[in-house]
C-alpha cells in the first residue's frame, strides 16, 4: 500500500505530474509514464522512488499516479462547533496540525520529532489569534527545511481563529535524536 514505511507500491504517472526533489527541496515534473515507488503517503502528500531519485508529490495529484486523494496524515478539519475559540483551543488545535507535517525522509511527524521547539498564541485586538512557531531540522543543510516550514505556516493558518502566522526556523539548541519522543523512536527502531 505504500503506507508509513516498508511497503511499497508500484505506481505508472497518468499525467505529467509537478513534485519536489527531495532532499534538495527544487521542483520538479515527473513525466506520464514514468514509473514510481510510493514508499511514504503521509501529511497529506506521497514520497515516491522514480529512477533512483525521491520525489515529494502533494496529495492533490494523486489522480496523477492513479490514486484518489487518499493520503494518511493529512490536515486535520478544524469544524466550527459552536464552542468559543480561546487560546488553549487555539493551541491544542496547533500542535494537532503540526502533528500532520512530515519530514518526506522519515515517517514521523515534526512533532514527535522533536522538531517543534515551541509555539505560543497571541490575542489580537479583533478577538483572533496570532501562531508564533519556533522549529528546527534534523540538519541544517536540509533543501526540505524552507518546504516543511512552509506546509506547517498553511495548515496552522487554516485554523478558525487563527488571523496570523510565523514559522521560524532556529537552529538553537541543535536537533538530536534525543528530542525525539518514545514512540518516534520505537517507530525508528532506535530504542
């Protein structure tokens, strides 16, 4: 099924298909008829094998590899239950979203990471709310960094109450993988 990591699937490109080399983070188009490996399909996007180089593709293009938009992980809906919308639900409907970002190399979350150093919810003046988030990479070199950053910023942005965003990528205190948390690194195999 091409699932968290280990299963792979075959796929053929339908159609010209838009994609992200990855770790260089560059776009790129994977030509119809090429033929694929789905190893991820996490966060709402695929990462796939084609001719030795690894491909992000957004879920959006799944009718590209034959597929319905079926990707695990994706943003979770934020519904408009009536409730009031405060800061603590502010928060916690946050690190839900960042919970749905993935590293397209590595088959857990930015959360359980360890890549999520904080983020902080502000009031503003017309009663919403402003994201400060603070992360890091697993490298600083990592072409994905500017990517995964970005794909955080929109997920948090469609929360109800949320009026802005930032996303800043630090790099103090370094990522080790002791960051990670227990169940990151049992899924690793690191314990």
């Amino acid at each position: 099924m091409g699932g968290r990591h280990g299963e792979i699937q075959e796929v053929t490109f339908e159609r010209d298909c838009p994609a992200v080399a990855v770790p260089w983070g560059t776009p790129a188009t994977i030509e119809a008829g090429r033929i694929g490996y789905i190893s991820q399909r996490l966060g709402g996007t695929f990462t796939i094998m084609v001719e030795g180089n690894l491909y992000r593709v957004d879920g959006k293009d799944a009718d590209a590899l034959g597929l319905e938009d079926e990707v695990e992980g994706a943003a979770v809906q934020d519904e408009d239950d009536g409730a009031p919308v405060t800061a603590e639900s502010i928060e916690e409907a946050a690190w839900k979203q960042l919970a749905t970002c993935y590293d397209p190399e590595i088959p857990v979350d930015i959360v359980n990471l360890g890549l999520v150093y904080g983020c902080d919810v502000t009031p503003l003046d017309d009663g919403r709310f402003r994201l400060d988030v603070r992360m890091t990479l697993t490298a600083p070199g990592c072409g994905m960094g500017t990517l995964i950053a970005d794909e955080a910023k929109q997920k948090l942005e469609s929360i109800r109450g949320v009026a802005e965003v930032a996303v800043d990528l630090v790099w103090d205190p370094p990522w080790s993988r002791e960051m990670m948390s227990e169940a990151a690194r049992l899924e690793m195999g690191l314990m």
